[in-house]
C-alpha cells in the first residue's frame, strides 16, 4: 500500500514569498502531524491534528505558520512572507490513533519536502 | 521539563564492528519510547518500541535495551554494514497526555565506513 507522501519534495522560494507544502497520509490514518528539521538537527513538533477535534498548534513557531486538513485525508503547511530562518526540510507523519492501545502506534513519515529561502 | 537525550552526537565506526547509541529521558509518567533510524534524505521509520514491562527487544541486528527506573535506553547494532549509516532517533510517548505531545531526541549521527 501507499505510504505517506509530500509535495514538492523541493521547494526554492525568495524571502517574503508564500509557500504551500502538502501532505497525503496513509488512508485510514486519523492522526497526522507536521515536523520541522534543521540542518543537522532533530525532529521540531509543528502541528498534530487527530480526526475532527481542534488541531495542538502549540509548536507552530509564528503567525506565519499555519496548517489545515481537509477531514482525515490531505493536509496543508502555509507559510507566509518566507524568511530564510525558514529553510528546512518539512516532514509529514501519519498514524492510526484510535484502540485501546492507539499511543503505541507508529507513525509513518513522508519523505519531507526540503525548503530552501533566498 | 519533558525531555530526551541521546548520546554520543555523532560516531563513527568500521564495518562489521558493534555499537551501542544511549537515550535518557525524564518524561512522567511514561507510556512508551521507540527507535527510529533516518536515512539521509528520507523520513524515519520505527526499527523497533519499547513499553514500561519490557527490557530488551530485538529487530535483527538491532537490539534495543530500556531500564525504566533509571529512564535510559540504549538500541545496540551488532555486525554493522554500510547500510546502517544514518541518524538514530529515539522518540518518548508520555503516558496520558496529548498524542500529540511525542518528545524527540536530537538523534544519533552514526556513519559506518568500510
């Protein structure tokens, strides 16, 4: 079966652009989350949303961020006016989240999309 | 605080020797931690979980190790190959809490040369 997949895998952009990266989750999968991950760094939590309850934006780093999902199918990270603190590659998980045991579930990652800002 | 760290940053070893990566964590209470391996350019993939009953697990060459009184774990890689170059994450679900609230290591960056 299809795993979690990303659009673009490559995004170059200039400073003060919008971009738009989108994520398609494993069917089924009613947990989707959005990392950030620098250069040489870990996994930065963004956003998780689980079915039809209000998405934990906790981690979104400015106004600048923000992120919708259409149900339980594809998701969409904005970014608005780029900066080049910005450039990262964007990664896209999935998970079944529900059963009694739904926490021990794995997430699946999508290959990322790689940001770079001008 | 939440948090998870792992050890040693970055190593490097020969081909066919073994390894062993470390996590500390201080996440309360505590639900369950898994290994991740992340190949250059990829996204992570899960090699293996842990929950609070278990103390050692294995995924052939892997094998993971979790004391959950000290708050450590360790995923050893016995007979390295090439292959195994990538950064090692080790990722701690709090028991109870959001499932969005997963606490990230920083990774290991391992690189196996032959």
């Amino acid at each position: 079966g299809a795993g979690v997949s990303q659009s673009p895998s490559n995004k170059v952009t200039e400073k003060g652009k919008d971009v738009e990266l989108r994520c398609d989750p494993i069917s089924g999968h009613t947990a989707l989350y959005w990392y950030r991950q620098r250069l040489g760094q870990g996994l930065e939590f963004l956003i998780y949303f689980q079915g039809n309850s209000a998405p934990d934006k906790s981690g979104l780093p400015s106004d600048r961020f923000s992120a919708e999902r259409t149900g339980e199918s594809v998701s969409t990270l904005t970014i608005q006016r780029t900066q080049q603190e910005d450039s990262a590659v964007y990664l896209c998980a999935s998970r079944r989240a529900s059963g009694k045991k739904s926490s021990y579930n794995e997430q699946f990652f999508g290959p990322g999309t790689r940001l770079t800002v001008l | 605080k939440n948090q998870v760290e792992q050890s040693p940053q970055s190593l490097i070893i020969l081909e066919g020797k073994n390894c062993t990566l470390q996590c500390n964590y201080t996440v309360s209470p505590f639900s369950n931690l898994r290994w991740y391996k992340q190949d250059t350019g990829r996204g992570p993939v899960s090699l293996t979980i842990m929950t609070f009953s278990e103390n050692t697990k294995s995924n052939g060459r892997y094998t993971a190790t979790l004391d959950a009184d000290t708050k450590q774990s360790s995923l050893h890689i016995t007979a390295s190959q090439l292959s195994d170059s990538a950064s090692y994450i080790c990722v701690v679900s709090p028991y109870g809490g959001s499932q969005g609230n997963l606490i990230f290591g920083k990774g290991t960056k391992l690189s196996v040369k032959p």
